[in-house]
C-alpha cells in the first residue's frame, strides 16, 4: 500500500467533468444518447461558466492577464482594504486594453497597474473561498434554480459521470494527510467558474488549482513538486497524453480515466486504501 501523504493530481474536463464532449457531441455517440440534446446542454453549461466568470469573476478584465495560480501576482498587492473599492472606475481595463500590456510578449504593466490586477485576483480569491460551499448564493435565485436545473440534466445525460468522480474526490479530501490538486488547460478565471458551477469548490482549494494554459501540464507539475516537495506520493489522474507524458517525466502513476467503470475502481482502490 502507498497510502501515506498522497497528492492527486487532477486532470478537469472529461476527468472529472463532462464538458468539451457535451459540446462536439461525442459523449452522446459513444454512449448512445441524442447528439443534439448533449450539445444543448454543452451551450447552456459554456454559457452558464462564461457569464459567471464575467459577472463575478473579473474575466473581461483579466482575459489577457491569465495567470498559472491565483496568488502569482500577490506580491503587487499592497493589502489595502476593497470593502467600498470600485473596480469599475479604477481605469484598469482601458489600460489593459490598450497598451496589450498582458499578451505574450512578457510586459507588465506600471506598479499601479499591477497592483489593480493583484487586487482583482484578491477578490477573485475572497468569492471563491465565500461562495465554494454555496454557489446558488452567488447566482441568486432565478439563476440557481436554472443552474440546478441543469446539472440535473447533465447528470443525467452522462450516467452521474460527476457523482462518481465526486465520491473520489471527497474521500480523498476526507484524509488528512491527502490533497486533491487540479491542474486544467482551461484559463484560471473560467477554470474557476468551471469548479464552482460543477460543485467542486469544496474539494478543490483554490490554491491548489493550476491552469496550464500558458505553460503546459508539464510545467505545472514542476511547480507543484516544487511546492510540495519529493517526499509525498504523486498520484496523476486524467484522460489524455499531456497528463500521461508529464507523469511519465515525473515518474509518477497515472490513472486513466475513460470511462464510468474507471472512476468506480479509482473509488474502490482509495476505500480499500491501495491508494
């Protein structure tokens, strides 16, 4: 047995949750459902994760300022209170914006600019930690009762894929010497929508959330070793090659997800503590 101080590392789409193969259809093909009712509930879902994002989350004015992890720009952020602070006259976007300060060329912005993008990524921080445990609060009630609604029907379409991965999830978040890690090729604000809107704010802490958008899985995998040192098990679970690759690089296990029965043994293997 390896059980000991575990760190699983969590692949997001088609691992955890069923999003992108909702959208292109797939998901309904392969297991035998109707194509354009999977799309229609992959729409609703993007939809649904874009516009928290927007509306909460900053991401039209963090869109081109994506970072790896919430806290990489903390040390631009000077502390001060934001209870009555206007992010909406703070002149941040048009700044953004204009001198393209955050695209891949490297430049970043003057030290009041880079403070303004600390502090959005702080309150970013403050509504996940706020609302993980109650995301219908931040909807609002119409909203909710549509989100519910939906994942009801996503759950139902994909045979309870969430539920499954869930239990998982939740077991090994019960251990306290286990950590669930995530690590996405989904930018970090809509990654963030993603976690809370699936209902995994509570077994993902936002500091163990990576998107590799701009660095690869790879690359993400050495910043967690890094973090957490050589002396904790590595466990990688996902369902594509960049995971696999980057696990094989680190010499850690990989667990294949793809399919139902997976993520049943992967339950199975944690309650019978092999893992």
């Amino acid at each position: 047995s390896i059980y000991g101080n575990g760190l699983f590392i969590w692949d997001l789409d088609e691992t955890i949750i069923i999003f992108h193969s909702l959208l292109t259809g797939s998901y309904a093909n392969r297991y035998g459902r109707d194509p354009p009712t999977s799309v229609s509930l992959g729409l609703r879902m993007e939809e649904m994760i874009f516009n928290l994002a927007d509306t909460h989350l900053f991401f039209n004015d963090l869109e081109e300022c994506d970072q790896v992890h919430i806290d990489d720009v903390s040390s631009d952020d000077n502390g001060q209170d934001l209870s009555t602070y206007n992010f909406g006259t703070d002149g941040f976007p048009a700044a953004a914006t204009s001198a393209n300060l955050c695209l891949a060329t490297g430049v970043r912005g003057g030290v009041d600019w880079m403070r303004k993008l600390a502090f959005r990524y702080r309150r970013v921080k403050e509504i996940y930690n706020t609302y993980k445990n109650n995301v219908g609060g931040l909807l609002g009630p119409a909203k909710r009762e549509a989100w519910l609604q939906l994942r009801a029907e996503i759950e139902a379409l994909t045979d309870s894929w969430l539920t499954l991965a869930l239990k998982a999830l939740t077991l090994i978040h019960s251990r306290t010497n286990c950590v669930n890690i995530l690590v996405t090729t989904t930018q970090l604000i809509p990654a963030l929508a993603k976690v809370l809107l699936y209902g995994l704010g509570v077994v993902f802490p936002i500091e163990n959330i990576y998107s590799a958008t701009k660095i690869g899985k790879e690359s993400c995998f050495e910043r967690i070793i890094q973090r957490f040192g050589r002396k904790v098990v590595y466990v990688v679970i996902g369902d594509g090659v960049e995971e696999e690759q980057g696990s094989k690089k680190h010499a850690m296990p990989f667990w294949r997800i793809s399919s139902h029965s997976d993520l049943m043994a992967l339950h199975h293997a944690l309650e019978l503590e092999y893992l």
